[in-house]
C-alpha cells in the first residue's frame, strides 16, 4: 500500500503506516486534499486522484522518487515548452555500500545505460515511459482513461502508448 500525489490530490491506498494520519497532519504551502480507500492499487488511486485534480498537468511519482523543487519545474517546463507532451524524467539510483553482486550488475549495465540512451534520444516513445517520473496534461490523462486498472504490470507503459496514440 502507499500513497500517489497528481497535482494537490493524495489518494492513500490502504496504508496502515501512518501515512494517512501524517498527510491529514501535514501543513502543505499548497492545497492539499488527503482521501483514504481500501487497497485496491495503484491505478484505482492514481485514477481516484486524477479525477478530483485541478491542475493542468499531471505529474505521476512513485513512492520512492524525491520530488525536489528542480524535477517539478523541470517537468512544468517541458510541458510548457512543448504544448502538451509525455515528459519522462531521467532518475539516479542510489544504493547502499556495499551493494551485492546483482545490484552494482543491475546499475551499471541496465539502470545507468537506460537513462543515458533516454538523455540521448532525439525523440522518446511509449516504451521509453515509466509511471515513477512521468507528466502530461491533466486532460489528456483524462481522455485516455488514466492507468489501466485490468492489468497487474506494465500500466505505464500502456497509459504511455495511449498517449502516443491520443497525439502525445
């Protein structure tokens, strides 16, 4: 269970870890709306948030991505810059010393060079997309019907493939 921010919507799925009282707690410098609903995933939540948003962009976060002050105004930019777009954001990974084996393995031949070849592509597609870094606009989200919630893996990946079909 965890919690998805669009915009100034929180919808917490079922979390039982103090989430939920900590964000009704929270004294945000922006307009905060907190919901709580029964673990029913990621996308249910997503979708519940992004019905109830007011911005004109989305900004997809998973739980373990800082969302700093410079990935949302880099974010906001990219929307702006290009009228409406599927921005994904390149994202560092950052592992405890000493990691094992599989995980400096993972990093530096699947994590790093996959970030770089995004860094360096003239134009992305949907299979560039994961939901942890992801922005576009509010309505385009909408119109397309937010995140698949009859499949299990991959529902970034397909909301980024309806994008680029729905002209992003």
């Amino acid at each position: 269970a965890g919690t998805t921010r669009i915009d100034d919507d929180h919808t917490d799925d079922g979390s039982n870890d103090g989430t939920l009282e900590m964000l009704r707690d929270y004294e945000a410098p922006y307009r905060l709306i907190v919901e709580h609903q029964e673990n029913l995933g990621k996308s249910v939540a997503v979708n519940r948030a992004a019905e109830r948003a007011s911005g004109t962009y989305c900004l997809l976060l998973d739980d373990d991505i800082v969302g700093t002050a410079e990935l949302l105004t880099e974010h906001l930019h990219a929307q702006e810059r290009q009228g409406g777009v599927v921005a994904a954001g390149p994202m560092t990974l950052e592992i405890p010393t000493p990691a094992d084996g599989f995980t400096n393995w993972y990093r530096w031949r699947v994590w790093e060079p996959h970030y770089r070849r995004l860094l360096d592509a003239p134009k992305m597609n949907y299979r560039s997309c994961y939901g942890g870094n992801l922005s576009m606009p509010l309505q385009a989200f909408r119109e397309v019907g937010g995140l698949a919630t009859d499949i299990t893996r991959g529902e970034d990946t397909d909301l980024a493939y309806r994008l680029e079909q729905h002209g992003l």
